[in-house]
C-alpha cells in the first residue's frame, strides 16, 4: 500500500511545479520606465521557468501574482511575443511554456504538400509531420529547426517550427490577382499555398488581372501575417509565346543571369584557342576525330575515333573539351558554373552552364577549327575489355560534324538510303566509321555479359510552328548510331573512375544505390500476379533485371513491365564514396565526358590534369615535355569535405533540372489538349490508383486521369498487388496495362492535369470544360484560383490554407496514394443519401402518429 502511495505521489504530484513564493523582479524598474501597465520582463520570466520547469500561463499568473483582465492580458501578450522570438516554446499536450532545447532541435529542409501541411525531410530517421498552421510561416524547401512535440493524427512524429536558418526562395513567380484589401500574387508553384500581398500594388507596371509577374519578397511569411513583395519582373499573359520556360526557370529557381564578373571574364577570352596554348600538348590535329551528335545540337563537347588491331582488339580514342583549361578555380566563371551546375535543355531554348562564347564557341568541338581537348586513349580487347588505359591533354582538329542519322544511313543501320552526297563527304572517314560500329557489338557483348539492365524508353520531343505554336508531339527514335557514341562515353567513363578510384583524390563517382527492400517487395507482388518474378532474392542483381526484361519483351505488357522496374529503383547520385552503378553493373563509374553542360565532369578533368602536371610517377598519363608542373591547390584544392557538399549540390541541380524541364513538357501537352476537349482517343492504363487510372493517349504521350466516379455505376475497391480496380457489383476490372477509348474532358493549365472519361461511359458525367479559346480559359482558371469568401480581413487571408486554393487542390489532387482503402463511387453515396432520407421520413411518420394518438387520448 505504501508503494502504491509513493508512486502515485511520484506520478501525479512530484512532477508538478511548485508555486514557490514569488520572486521580485530585478528589472522591474526598467519595465516600469518603458510601459505604463508593466509586466513581469522576458528575463524574469526565463529565470521563473528555468528554476521550476515549464510553466502554465495560469500558474504563471499565480506565481507572478497577477490579477485583473488587464495584467492576465500583458502577460499574454509578452509570452507569445517571447514564443515568436524563439525564447520559449508552448506545448499543446500540457499547455506549458518551455525553453527550447538548442541540442533538441532537428534540422532539415521543408517538403511541402500541395494542401497544405509539410515535412521536415530528415536523413537517417522519420520525417516530422508539421501542420497546416506551422506551414503557414515557410516556404517549400526552407531550411528550418524544429522540435518534436508529439505523434499526430497521422500516426507520425509532429514538429513545431522554432527557427528558420535559411530560405529557399527570394524571387516567386505567379499570376496577379485583386481583392478587396489589394493586390496580391498566386504563386505558380503549386507547392507554395500562401499568396503574396503587393505591398505597392501594381503602380508603374503595365499589367493585368491573370498576368504573369516575378516578385521580389520583402517580407516573409509568419503564422499570423502574410508574405509581401514588390513586383519585379512582368513576364505577361498565358498567351505570349516562350512563357511556359520563363515560368519553370524561375519557379524552380534555376539560376539564368550572368554576373558582370563571369561575363568579362567570358569576353576576355579570344574567339580561338591561343598558338601559347597548344604548346605543351600531345598533337592530334592529324587523327581524323568526329563529332557525332543530334541535329539541332549546337554545343560539342566530345569526338571519336577507333582503330581496329590485328588481334581483333580495338583502340579507341576519346577527346572531350578542355574546359578546365579555360574555367580557373574558384574565379567568377566557376562560381556561377558551380551555382548552375547543368546546362538545361528545353523544348527550343537552352540555359547553359557557361556563357555561350564558351560553350558554342571556343571548348565546342566544331569541324575545321583547332581545340584544345583532354583525352581518354583506351586499348581494348576482341571480349571488350579495357586492357590500357592514358589520359593526356592535346590539341585536336575535328574531321567532320555528323549527326546520328547520317552515321545510321552511311553504315546501313537505318532501313533508309543514304542521303545525296554523304557518302562522298564521308570517303575517307567511312573505314574509322566502321571500326566504330564494331567495337560497338564487342562492347554490347560485354554489356550483356556483365548483365547490366538494358531500358529501353520513349521520350518525346514538341513540334512548333512558325508562331511557336504547337504541331505534333512525336517520339524521339533513337538508332544504333547513338549507341555507338553511349557506349564509347560509357568506356571512357568506366576507366576514367577505374583510374581515378586508385589515385590520392577524392572525387565525385556517379553511385547507383541497389533498390530498397520495400520497393522490392511491392515490385514482387505486382510481379507475381502476372506470373513473373524477379531472381537474387532480397539482393538481386542487374542480370536479373536484364533476365526478367528478356523473359517479358514479347509480351503485351511489356512496357508497363519495364516501367515498374524503372520505379523500384533509386536515383542515381553524385557522391565521393565509390559505392557503384548497380543500373550499368559497373563496381565504379563516373562522368568524364560533358565539362560544358555538368559540373562533375568539370571537377573530373581538374583532377585528371593535377595528377598530369604533377610529378607523381604514374604510367596512366602522358606528359610532354617541356611542360611544367601545377601546384596541386591551384588545379584541385578539394577535400573530401568540399567533395560530400558539391556531390549534394550537383544533385539536388539536376533534380531541379529534370523537375523544370518535366514542368515546362506537361504545360506544353495540357496547351496542346486545350484545343481536343470533346476528342475520343485510344489510350493506355499507365498507372492504378485508389482514386482511379491514368491513361496515356497513344501518339500524343500524355497521360491523363480518368476519375473513378467515371468508371460507371459501381463500387471500386483497389487492389494494389494486381494493380487493377474492381467493381463489387458488376466485377468490372480496370488493369494496369489494359486499352481504353477514353474522352478528354478537361484541362487544367494551372495544375498541369488532364481529365478524361471513358467514351460512352454511364457513369454520371463530371464538370466537363467547354471547348473555349486559351485566353478565356486562362481568365477562367485565374478567378477560380482563390475562394469566393467576400471576408476581407487579413486574418481570413492567411488562413486560406484552408480553404481557397488549397480547398481547389484537395477537391482536384491527382496524387497516387498507394492506400487499399475501398472507394466509394456517387451511385453508392447516391444510394446512401436515398437510404437516410426514407429512414429520415420513416421516423418522421411514427412521430407523427404517435403525436396523433396521444392528441386523441386528450380529447377522449
């Protein structure tokens, strides 16, 4: 019994603070001078809750001694200011006030969610869950400390924001909108749900109501207040030509303007490389290289040529463009080539990693012209492996420029003749050509050997008219030319990191991690109910991926097959530590072969010429002589500190680039389904989810969701190990892989989504959008952006997360939930809502008869 007290006492009691007898406040005087109703000072108030442990502001008040509306009122007042400023922290589960733990606090980046609530990503544990309120004061991908103070609804860990260290976003892009109390901006970005409050309107610009603007923030965010900014930049109406790519540069801040340093520096550079600067070089202006590349390429950066041994070897030579020899460390040209660190490549329009004059011009690799160049000069074998390996810098003197295609016609690759005059132009390339193609199959050979997966994917590419209006969208056909060019930067690439892996520099490797075991699983179950499945167990091995892809070619599903192998895999990355490229099956890889249009590439050759200028014995380069030696800090004075820090920034650059250049295709497809509204098309089942399918028209290569309320009449539950729904009643089924004529219904330019419905379908027709001109589905899309609440307050306003456009996003996600929850369709709420009205009118009859009864027992 006496244990029992004890515990209880230690429970519900010791922990409690103890309202100790109050203590006068040492700043009292300073409190008195600066207000006329003084409250207890911040310090005071630290040392209260320092002594004793978290506090209630009710006890707070006792301790202090407070009393009347107007001290509980100050007080308040001063723990929410102390609360904004980071002093103390309020948790809801005890309603005490807390210091905050520095050491306590996770640090990590803000992955916000379309409606409205967030994550803080954290590396090595659980992500925190943050509610739409804490999301309120930040940006998608600020940076920000957070406490955890709980689990969430959701089941997860809950945070609360306590500081933020930096912010990801200084410029927005949106379209101008008008309320009562002004002018604000709706960020393009959908993953940005606050507005931004013009603070000076739209005084000075000529712009309105739907048009596109940039806007400089002057004021961020907070739980209580807006964000606010100045117009900066008009880019213009829905209409203008171009803007789909001015909106993705800046929405997904991928830098595009040059400093006045790294211009200069770019300009000061001759049109040619410098006589001084060919000396000092292995000469290759006699080795008849070329240039192989796409019809519209217009930067050069690589050129081949392969010579065929008596002992059915092959030598090869790869010359890539010195770019290190023109970019200095650490100088303007660097800094903004590290910032950007890819060149991206739009439907028509380039933003480069470095200016035009370098990239096009003096390092591109053009045809008639002296260039400077760093080389990979391979001997390999007739079972296509690299027996020697040298790396030397050189001046070369490109043979010829030539495109894939007109390598595929001269070597016969393409059932296509060659075109007038190439084979004349090619007369004495066409024996180096040919040596080419045949180490081409020596090395596929060995790819297939070494088991590494072989994807084969579609990519599209935007066809426009003179008004850059959009024609066709078409695929883009790759032939064993390009091939050819893949796998001879594959060979360079390989015995390049083989090179570097044993040599005293910490460098950036290309690492493709295994899949994850989750991604496995789930991969398995889809696998498996189409009687396939996936060899090595829990560790499998590319070679089982190339052996499934074999065993599944032939069939219907194949590309869908392939496109659920693509998404059980992890993303390739940029990192110091050699961990492999398990896609390509290689123990060590990296890139080598584009200095102008990636930045890893560009620390690679600096690495390669630190070991060529130095005096270190190594028989893997070639050195002239004559040519001095470079201190190792003014070529590579990286560590591997700096290394794990540009790994993160390349990658997270390249995201950037593949999220902008994603953005800019879908605007381009949904532009181009505005004017097919009403269109019956073929497509194809691409993806199942609880909320319906995705259809990718063929020949257009967009895909589009058919709702579930569009399926018909029924039931649908999700069955994710089949990938399919299915319908309880009429057991109708909807499989991943399967064909349907669908209806284009909608399209939403704003959210980048297309709606579709089944031709002839039954089920109760959705919100179809009129066949309307762009402008007024602009406009119309514009005023839709926000609620139609007339409340003016600014309150209301920066709690539209809410409601408003966040409100749009929840009624219209197209997220792919991978929950099993059954799906209930209009017909089975329709026959719901019937079902509660006849019970509704049911009990209503009784009551009345029973009111009767009793009126008439009165009487009697």
């Amino acid at each position: 019994m006496v244990s029992i007290i004890i515990t209880y006492y230690e429970v519900f009691v010791a922990k409690r603070p103890k309202h100790s007898k109050s203590v006068d406040d040492p700043y009292a005087e300073r409190e008195s001078g600066q207000y006329d109703n003084p409250i207890a000072s911040r310090e005071h108030l630290l040392d209260q809750i320092q002594q004793q442990g978290p506090l209630s502001r009710r006890q707070l008040l006792k301790q202090l001694g407070i009393k009347g509306q107007q001290g509980r009122e100050a007080l308040r007042r001063r723990l929410r200011a102390m609360e904004r400023d980071g002093q103390l922290v309020f948790r809801k589960h005890d309603e005490c006030f807390y210091i905050p733990d520095p050491n306590a606090m996770l640090s990590g980046k803000i992955d916000a969610h379309r409606d409205g609530y967030g994550f803080l990503l954290l590396a090595d544990q659980e992500d925190i869950y943050l509610n739409e309120r804490e999301m309120r004061q930040v940006f998608h991908g600020d940076e920000v400390l957070v406490t955890p103070i709980g689990r969430s609804r959701r089941g997860g860990v809950e945070g609360k924001i306590e500081q933020v260290v930096s912010r990801a976003y200084r410029h927005i892009v949106g379209r101008i909108n008008r309320e009562t109390q002004g002018y604000f901006v709706v960020p393009d970005n959908p993953r940005i749900g606050q507005d931004i409050l013009l603070t000076n309107g739209v005084d000075g610009f000529d712009v309105d109501i739907g048009d596109y603007v940039t806007v400089a923030i002057e004021q961020y965010p907070t739980i209580h207040r807006e964000a606010q900014g100045v117009i900066e930049e008009v880019l213009g109406s829905a209409l203008a030509p171009g803007l789909e790519i001015d909106l993705a540069i800046r929405s997904f801040d991928i830098p595009h303007q040059w400093s006045e340093a790294s211009l200069a520096q770019a300009n000061a550079l001759a049109d040619e490389p410098e006589e001084q600067d060919k000396i000092h070089r292995v000469d290759l202006r006699e080795l008849p290289l070329v240039t192989i590349d796409g019809e519209d390429a217009r930067d050069f950066d690589d050129a081949v040529y392969c010579e065929t041994q008596a002992d059915g070897g092959f030598r090869l030579w790869v010359a890539i463009a010195d770019v290190s020899h023109y970019v200095p460390v650490d100088s303007a040209l660097d800094q903004q080539a590290y910032e950007r660190a890819t060149s991206v490549y739009f439907s028509g329009r380039v933003v480069p990693m470095l200016p035009e004059a370098i990239s096009n011009g003096l390092c591109s690799l053009k045809p008639e012209v002296d260039r400077l160049c760093m080389v990979c000069e391979l001997q390999i074998d007739a079972n296509g492996q690299v027996s020697q390996q040298q790396f030397y810098e050189a001046v070369m003197h490109s043979h010829a420029r030539l495109t894939y295609n007109e390598v595929a016609e001269a070597l016969g690759l393409v059932n296509k003749p060659p075109r007038a005059g190439l084979m004349q132009r090619l007369q004495g390339l066409l024996p180096h050509l040919q040596s080419l193609n045949a180490l081409y199959h020596c090395l596929r050979q060995a790819r297939r050997q070494r088991g590494a997966i072989d994807f084969e994917t579609t990519e599209t590419q935007i066809i426009f008219n003179a008004d850059r209006k959009i024609e066709t969208i078409e695929p883009i056909v790759r032939n064993d030319a390009h091939k050819i060019i893949e796998e001879c930067m594959l060979c360079a690439n390989v015995a390049t990191a083989n090179f570097l892996d044993s040599q005293d520099r910490s460098v950036l490797f290309r690492v493709h991690a295994p899949p994850k075991e989750e991604k496995l699983e789930n991969l398995r179950l889809y696998l498996g109910e189409l009687g396939l499945s996936l060899g090595g167990g829990l560790k499998p091995e590319p070679r089982h991926y190339q052996a499934l892809m074999q065993q599944a070619k032939d069939r219907d599903d194949a590309h869908l097959i392939q496109v659920m192998l693509l998404r059980s895999m992890n993303q390739a990355m940029y990192q110091p530590d050699n961990e492999g490229h398990f896609g390509l099956a290689y123990p060590a890889y990296l890139h080598f072969t584009s200095p102008i249009r990636r930045y890893p590439d560009l620390l690679v050759h600096r690495a390669i010429r630190s070991i060529i200028r130095s005096r270190k014995v190594c028989d893997q380069v070639r050195r002239v002589a004559g040519a001095k030696a470079i201190p190792r800090k003014n070529i590579y004075p990286y560590d591997e500190a700096q290394m794990i820090t540009a790994g993160l920034h390349t990658s997270m650059a390249e995201r950037r680039a593949d999220d902008a250049t994603r953005d800019v295709m879908a605007w381009l497809k949904c532009e181009y389904l505005q004017e097919r509204i009403g269109d019956q098309l073929s497509g194809v089942i691409t993806a199942v989810t609880r909320f319906g399918v995705f259809v990718e028209l063929e020949d257009l290569f967009v895909e589009g969701l058919v709702h579930i309320n569009s399926l018909g009449q029924d039931y649908f539950r999700y069955d994710q190990a089949q990938q399919r729904l299915i319908g309880e009643r009429t057991q109708a089924a909807y499989h991943l892989g399967d064909s349907l004529q669908v209806v284009v219904v909608r399209v939403d330019l704003d959210e980048r989504k297309v709606d579709l419905e089944l031709a002839n379908s039954k089920a109760a027709p959705r919100n179809r959008s009129i066949k309307q001109s762009k402008n007024a589905a602009s406009k119309k899309s514009t005023a839709t952006k926000r609620s139609k609440s007339k409340k003016s307050s600014t309150k209301a306003r920066v709690k539209k997360t809410t409601g408003g456009r966040a409100a749009k996003r929840k009624t219209t996600s197209n997220a792919r939930s991978t929950s099993e929850q059954p799906v209930e369709t209009k017909a089975k709420a329709k026959a719901k809502a019937k079902a509660k009205d006849k019970g509704k009118a049911q009990a209503k009859a009784t009551a009345s008869k029973k009111t009767n009864r009793k009126a008439k027992r009165k009487a009697s």
